[in-house]
C-alpha cells in the first residue's frame, strides 16, 4: 500500500514539475524601437549592455557590411537545434530557443548598433539559475557566426 501511495506521490510530482516546464514566463524584450531590456534579478540572463560583469558578455562584431551579417547571424539561428525566429526586423532579431527536455524557452535578442556590433542579450524566461546555458549559447553562437563571417 505504501509503495502505491508513494508511486502515485511521484507521477503526480512528475506531471507537476513537466507542466510548470511548458509554462512560459512573461518575455522581457525590447520596446519597440527602443534599447533592448535590461537583465532583471537573478542569474539567468546575459546582455552586451549589461554593466554586472556575472551578467554581462562582449557584443558580436564584424566587419562588411550589415545585411551580409544579419543574413549569417540568421543562417545561425536556423541552424540551432529547438531555435525559431519571432522577429526579424532591420537591424533586429529575436529567437526563441526552447530546452530539450523541460521544454522552457529562452529568449535571444540581436541589436544592430552600428556598421560593426551587434548588441546581445540571452535570457531565460522562468527559473532562477540557468547553469550558463545564456552564456553558452551566445558563445556558441558567437562562434558559428565567426566562421560564416570569416569562412
């Protein structure tokens, strides 16, 4: 009797802990136009704006122009496992990236500062803690878009 109860006890945790995976938390973005948001409490978020050295990560650049950038940085994106482009608008680009197992999605946004740089933020939309998984997606990125750049 014991052992049902506490088999049942863990199908429903299971189920719980699954369902709260599929919820999605309230995206902090970019106001229309504006600067892309800052990263809020908690360590589950990296910006090239971002002036907390835990949360803050280098901008990507390049050199050429504009539009060859965007369409590499683009062809990266695609190229992520579990990744879809919401928005691309010139000289902006957010991603959804969702996890493989617990299904939460991270947001990824692009910012076109100038002909060189591109402005990064990375951030989970629920949890607290990420285990770099922010910084090591835009590192990942950040690589693969070099080597478009500089084949």
């Amino acid at each position: 009797m014991k052992l049902h109860s506490l088999w049942r006890c863990s199908v429903v945790l299971l189920a719980g802990a699954l369902l709260a995976g599929c919820a999605l938390g309230r995206p902090q973005l970019r106001a229309d136009g504006g600067p892309m948001a800052d990263c809020l409490d908690g360590p589950h978020c990296v910006s090239s704006q971002a002036t907390d050295p835990d949360r803050h990560i280098e901008a990507l650049t390049y050199s050429g122009p504009a539009a060859v950038a965007e369409q590499a940085l683009l062809a990266e994106l695609e190229a992520l496992p579990r990744t879809r482009v919401v928005t691309h608008e010139a000289g902006y680009i957010h991603a959804e990236v969702t996890s493989a197992i617990m299904r939460y999605v991270d947001d990824v946004e692009f910012l076109f500062v100038t002909d060189q740089r591109i402005d990064v933020r990375s951030s989970s939309r629920i949890g607290y803690y990420d285990f770099d998984v922010n910084r090591e997606r835009v590192d990942a990125l950040r690589a693969g878009f070099e080597k478009r750049m500089n084949p």
